[in-house]
C-alpha cells in the first residue's frame, strides 16, 4: 500500500511545476475554472476517503460541505464578518455536527448499510431545515454572496488565479493527511476495526474514538473545501450542494478513482468532473437528462467490474505483473 | 482477583443474567460449564465491558471495573480469547500479534512479549509472514490465544475455546491452556466440553438459563450426582 503511495519523484514535480505555470498559460478561463472544481472537489473526495477507504460510507458530506459554506456566508451577508473569519466559526459547527453523530453512530455500532443510511438522513435533515429557514438562507432559491469586487480582507477576488491556488493548497493539504493517516497507529486501529469490531476491542483498540476522530477530520476538511467552493462560485444553493446528489457525487468520485489509494480520488474528481463538464458542454441542451443516465450506467458498470476503481486497479495490475516478472527472473538464473 | 457480585444483565428488555456471583483468585483456573444460551458468552461479554450490566458490581484487583469500556478492561489486564478466535483475517499473522499489543502497557513489551510468544509457539513463527485467513482452524485458534497473551493480561478468558474444532485439535488446545496455567496466568473458561474443561479447573461453575446453579472446587463437583448424570454422564 505504501509503495503505490509513491509516484517516481520526477513525474511528481513535473506535474508540481505544469500545476504552478498552468493559470499563467493564457488558456481559456474555462478551464481555469474546471480544473478549480477538480481540485475542491478532489480534495472533498479524499477528505471523504479518510474514511470511505475502511468500510465507513459517509453519505453527508455534502452536509458537511453546506454547513461551513452556508454559516460563513450568512455570517458575512448579514453581520459582514469576513470570510477568513466566519469560516472557522463554520469549520467549528462541522466539527461539533460530526462529533456528535459519529459519536452517537459508533456508540451504538452502527456500521456498514446502517451508517450508510443514518448519514443519508442527516444529509437530507441539513437541506431541509437550510429550505425550511427561507427567510434567512432564501430557501430553494440559493443565497448569493454579497459582491465586493476583489476584497482579499473578504476573501474575494474577480481573478481566477487565488482561487486557484487555495483550492490547490486545500488538494495538497488534504492528500497530506491522508497520507498522515496512512502512516499512523490510527490506520492500523481502523484498519482492525473494519475487519471486525468486536475482535478490535477486545484487543483494547478504543473502537469509538479512533472512528470518530476519522469522522471528524474528514468533515472538517470537507467544510473548508464548502468555504472555498461558496466564495469561488458566490452562490450556493441546498439541493445542489448538499442533498443526496450531491453527497453522493464523493462517493462516485471516490469508487471510480479507487478510494484505497492516495490518488484515486483525486483521479476520481477529474474522471466524474471531466465527464460532468463534457457531457454537459456536448450534449447538454440536445439530450437533457440523458447526460445522467448514460452517467449512472457507467458507475454501475464500475462498481461491479472495478471495485477498487481505475486508478486501484492499474496500480494492482502494474504491481502484479512486475511481481510476475520478478518470479520469472528469479526462476530463470 | 476477579469478583463479581449480585451482576445481572438484559439484552434490551430482556433479561439474560440473574444475580451471578463468581469469583477468580490469582493464579486460579476457574471454569463455568452449561449448556447452549445459558449465558456463558454473555457472561464474559459483560466482564470484558461490551455489554454493561444492570445491576451488581465487578471487582479486578479490589478495583471496581463494570461499566468500563473494553479498551479500559483490555489496559486493565483482563483479556478474553473470543469465540471462535475472531481474528483479523487479511492481516499477517505477524500483524495479528502486533495488533494484540495495542495498549500502551503492553506497547512497551512488545518485543518481549513477541520472543516469548514464538518460543511457545515455533508454528506461528515459522507462518508470521502468512495470512491469518490461510491458517487451519487449530492454528487460528492458536494465533487467537497468541493475540490474547500479547495484550499482558493477568486475567484471560476463553470463550469457548474448543467450538468447532476436531477432537484432536481440541485436546492440543487444552494442553496449550494446561500451559499457559502453568505461567501464573490467572483463566476464566467457558465451555461446552465438560469433561475436558473440568479436568484443568480449580473451581467450576454450572450455568443454566442465565443463573449459576451449583459451585465448588473440582472434586465437589465431579461428585454432584446431578452434574453427574446430566453433564458428564457416568
């Protein structure tokens, strides 16, 4: 697992340097902007494989996504708190939220399709009482982000490039603690305690807090990929940013890329982001709709057949044959 | 060592243990015996803090214990083998071991813990690099026990320690108890297998339907008539 962990160093600052120079290139906004999306998203998607990668799915963190992007919005619309302030306050309540409902979840040994759904309820909670408070948060309609023109005090900017390099560091930051988990005694714990629980606490692994601690990284991380997205876009809105589709698009991004790998959710973000912005840039107003099927069938298609996501699998496949290769050499002096 | 007073214990609302008071001195092997649902397993639940008791009080070196959580039981010294070794099936053998001192306590010993634990046991050493899943149902049991002794218990526990496993197996397995008696460690055994358990208690417990129903050392119990004629039966 380690091993895969490392790309060839020269791949990795190729790609450091291309990642740098890539805004200043004079290509088209757009895909400044797509590639701003992957990276918010990619870290959200690695966030969420903190956990995802033993067994524990989380189908609200695009709860967690709307709770720090929506109270740090409010916080600026009606009291004008900056940003770089109100996020922490919204970063906090994430961290609270998450606690408690790992907390309450792992306590009673919810696992597997239970957590699964109980997360879902709580996704689905969040956007409601976000629509059911219209006065305040405007409802279905979305809340907008007061425009200031570029503010760096507000944490706004007309220019594509800040943003940019947030969402980039955000990627790097959250990739770095999967690998600070990957490393760590808490892998191994959970790791145990996703291959039986009982057994695990029977060794003297503290099952609750190893779980929730992982559960409340992973939101919090998620939270700050909400900030980022919410002064990016300027607008955010309930049902796109936190009900099922939403939570549910990490978990996509996740399977698809691998999720037991460094990587693989990031390949992930660019695979269903990529796909996304293409489907919808070509076919987008002559098949409405159809965009999403054709975009279900292909997840089904690799959950069954890729398990371990394309990013996984070639890492596995890559690794057997070289392990192949090495037998051969050996056999043959 | 181990004293458990008046304890009882409910599954929801349904009542599993009455008024059970055991006791395990140090250095003794105590056995509790009985037939299928009569709470042995749940017995050992409660001591090793998965499930908490509704009444009564559990004492461990004069310290009061119930209500704590297993990690807190585990760092305490009590460590239960559970039934059917539940062991962590895609990690190494080695892993497993390694995963069995999890506690800072036994953390610090580990490298000790582990040399004493490969010359008991020369199989596990020759297989550390094997995946537990692969190992025959004798060697899982005894990589289980193996887990178990990593964590520096004073008191272990077996839940059932010959469930499912050929006679043969079975008869290595108590020798390997008879041995780990002879260490000093301190057992609670649970077990379907009177004949066999008895043989290495000190003191034996009869279990039914959620109650211990006859005790005493081991000749006593030998001679119950009762526990003669239903368990043993000569």
């Amino acid at each position: 697992m380690k091993r895969l962990a490392n790309l060839p160093t020269g791949i990795l600052l190729f790609i450091l340097l291309f990642v740098i120079i890539f805004p200043f290139a004079g290509l088209p906004l757009y895909f400044t902007h797509t590639i701003i999306l992957i990276f918010i998203w990619g870290a959200v998607t690695t966030a969420w494989s903190y956990m995802g990668r033993f067994w524990m799915i989380s189908l609200c963190h695009g709860a967690w996504v709307g709770i720090a992007a929506y109270i740090t919005v409010l916080l600026f619309n009606f009291y004008h708190l900056s940003p770089w302030v109100g996020m922490w306050l919204g970063l906090l309540a994430v961290a609270i939220a998450a606690g408690v409902i790992g907390y309450a979840c792992f306590r009673f040994g919810l696992v597997g399709h239970y957590f699964a759904v109980t997360t879902l309820v709580v996704t689905e909670l969040v956007a409601l009482v976000i629509i059911a408070f219209r006065d305040i948060t405007e409802g279905r309609l979305g809340i907008t982000v007061k425009p200031l023109g570029t503010a760096p005090l507000y944490f706004q900017f007309e220019s594509k490039v800040p943003f940019y390099f947030m969402a980039l560091g955000l990627l790097l930051l959250s990739l770095y603690i999967w690998r600070k988990i990957d490393q760590s005694k808490m892998q191994k714990a959970l790791t145990a305690i996703e291959e039986d629980e009982v057994a695990a606490a029977s060794i003297g692994i503290n099952v609750v807090r190893n779980k929730t601690t992982v559960a409340v990284v992973s939101a919090v991380i998620a939270g700050m990929g909400g900030v980022v997205y919410a002064q990016y876009i300027m607008y955010l809105n309930p049902v796109t940013t936190i009900a099922i589709g939403a939570s549910l698009a990490y978990v996509f991004m996740a399977i698809v890329g691998g999720m037991f790998t460094l990587w693989g959710p990031l390949i992930g973000a660019i695979i269903i982001t990529g796909l996304q912005e293409y489907i919808r840039i070509t076919f987008g107003t002559v098949l409405m709709g159809w965009a999403w099927v054709g975009y279900g069938f292909i997840i089904v298609v690799m959950i069954i057949f890729l398990p371990k996501g394309l990013y996984g699998t070639l890492i596995e496949t890559l690794h057997k044959r070289r392990m192949q290769k090495a037998a051969r050499e050996s056999a043959t002096p | 060592m181990l004293k458990i007073e008046g304890m009882g214990a409910n599954y929801g609302a349904f009542k599993v243990l009455h008024d059970i008071s055991l006791d395990v001195a140090d250095g003794e092997t105590v056995v509790t015996v009985g037939p299928n649902g009569a709470g042995k397993t749940t017995l050992l639940r409660v001591i090793s803090g998965l499930l908490k008791p509704t009444s009564g009080a559990i004492y461990f070196d004069n310290q009061r214990v119930d209500g704590k959580e297993p990690y807190e039981i585990v760092d305490i010294g009590i460590s239960v083998v559970p039934e059917g070794g539940r062991l962590f099936p895609r990690l190494t053998v080695y892993d497993n071991l390694k995963a069995g001192s999890y506690t800072k306590r036994s953390r610090r010993e580990f490298k000790q813990s582990l040399d004493e634990i490969f010359s008991s046991f020369p199989i596990l050493k020759a297989r550390q690099s094997q995946i537990a899943g692969s190992l025959s149902g004798g060697e899982r049991q005894m990589l289980a026990i193996a887990r178990t002794l990593m964590s520096r218990p004073k008191l272990v526990m077996f839940d059932e320690v010959s469930s499912g496993l050929a006679p043969k197996v079975v008869t290595n397995l108590f020798e390997l108890v008879k041995r780990i008696k002879s260490q000093g460690y301190s057992i609670l055994m649970v077990e379907q297998n009177v004949r066999k358990a008895i043989e290495l208690a000190d003191h034996a417990y009869l279990m039914g339907s959620g109650r211990l129903q006859f005790h005493g050392n081991k000749e006593d119990f030998i001679q119950s008539p009762h526990i003669k004629k239903a368990y043993l039966g000569i």
